[in-house]
C-alpha cells in the first residue's frame, strides 16, 4: 500500500478517552490495560497470571472496532510490553477482518528484551507473522538502546522497521514525573538518526519528552540525503 503524504493515524490514548474516558497524564498513556489495571504493570509489562490471551483481547476488541471505524489510515499500536499483547492484537485484527494497516511497536528498558523480559525476537516475529502489519518497531525508549533492537527486529522481518524514542530521560512511576537530568539534547538525539537509517529503520518520530524541535531537527538530518522508498517497502 502507499502511504498518503498526511496519513491519520489514530492511537490507544485516543480511543482510551473516546471509551472509557480514562484520566490521562503528561506520560503517553496509550489506552492501556496496565493503566487500567492501576497496579504499576504499564512499566514491567508484567500482567500476572491472572491476565490471558483471552482477557487482553476482550479487552480490546472493542476499542479496535471504534478506531476501525474512525476513517484512520493506520492504526498504531505502540508501547507494547509483551508478546503475550502482541498476540493478542494480531488475532483480534485477523478476527475481525481489519484490512486497514497497523504498526506494532515496542518497548525496552536494556536495548535487547521489550520491558517485561520477552524477548524482542520473538516479539517482533509475531508482529512479522500478521497480515495487516505495515511496520514493526520501537518507541518510548531510550535512543542509546535503539540501535540494537533495530539490528534484531531486522533479523526476523523484512517489513519497514519505525522507531519513535524517548527524550532518554528517566520516568519516575511513583512520583508520575520525569526526571530530566538524563536525557539527551536534540543534537545529540539527532546524531543518532543516520546510524539508525544504516541499521535498517524507515520511519522515524518521537514519543515522550521530545519536542517540535526534536522533530524539526530529524527532518532537517534525513532531508540531506535521499531516504529508502518506503512505498516499495509498504506493500501489503
Ligand atoms: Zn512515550
């Protein structure tokens, strides 16, 4: 499929507000179920045992077929913690006969696993493995982190990889506050973005903590050379 130049996509934090008209915070709080469940679980990704492959998509499958019918372009699904919800959105697009794209994308702590430990490998091969995914990659993570897991998400597909990091500063969950000495300026974070384009990665943004700046800064550093044509890469 081909891309338009301005694409709606429509997220979780977006239906979460249209749905459940869940509270929000200045932390991207996609439509979750770990913020749902209130218990700390949207940064460990670890549910419990208590939480199935079934509970995760009777969860969802409602807010899907709202952003379905919402008239998006793409729908992401982002900050993933676990392939367990990977799964879990991959079945539900195929159940419910979805044929607008999607991107899955991940989170990790350490450059090698996604938050709850599960492997990224594995993660990104489920995302690989689903008809509908346009695009499999990581964001809300620190930059120093992204360049491996490019490296390993091009190991196991061939679909356009999208990363959209953090600023690489640290999110204090029991004071819901980010701590800002951490993080990288937007010189340094856009010093990054041509060894992320050698490693394989397409489509590049920002999540949390970034700024207009940042982003203004990564169109200025990949509008000095000819990108890779994504409309080869994005057919579905
Ligand atoms: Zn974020």
């Amino acid at each position: 499929m081909r891309y338009p130049k301005l694409c709606r996509i429509v997220t979780e934090t977006q239906v979460t507000d249209e749905v459940s008209k869940a509270s929000s915070s200045d932390r991207c709080f996609h439509w979750q179920l770990r913020a749902y469940l209130a218990d700390g679980s949207e940064y460990s990704g670890n549910y419990g045992d208590a939480v199935s492959l079934q509970t995760l998509k009777d969860f969802h499958r409602r807010r899907l077929q709202i952003l379905a019918k919402a008239g998006a372009d793409l729908i992401a699904f982002e900050t993933i913690p676990n392939k367990l919800e990977a799964k879990a959105y991959a079945e539900l697009l195929e159940e419910e006969g979805i044929n607008i794209p999607a991107w899955f994308s991940f989170t990790s702590k350490d450059g090698i696993n996604v938050v709850s430990g599960d492997s990224i490998l594995e993660c990104a091969s489920i995302a690989d493995t689903c008809r509908q995914v346009a695009a499999v990659g990581i964001n809300c993570t620190p930059p120093r982190f992204i360049h491996g897991l490019i490296l390993s998400i091009c190991k196991v597909t061939s679909k356009p990889v999208v990363i959209y990091p953090n600023s690489g500063e640290t999110y204090n969950a029991e004071r819901k506050e980010w701590v800002k000495s951490s993080g990288v300026s937007d010189e340094d974070f856009v010093s990054y973005v041509g060894k992320w384009r050698e490693a394989g990665a397409s489509l590049f943004g920002g999540c949390c903590r970034t700024t207009p700046n940042t982003i203004r800064a990564i169109s200025g550093v990949l509008s000095n050379k000819s990108s890779p044509s994504l409309s080869d890469k994005m057919e579905m």
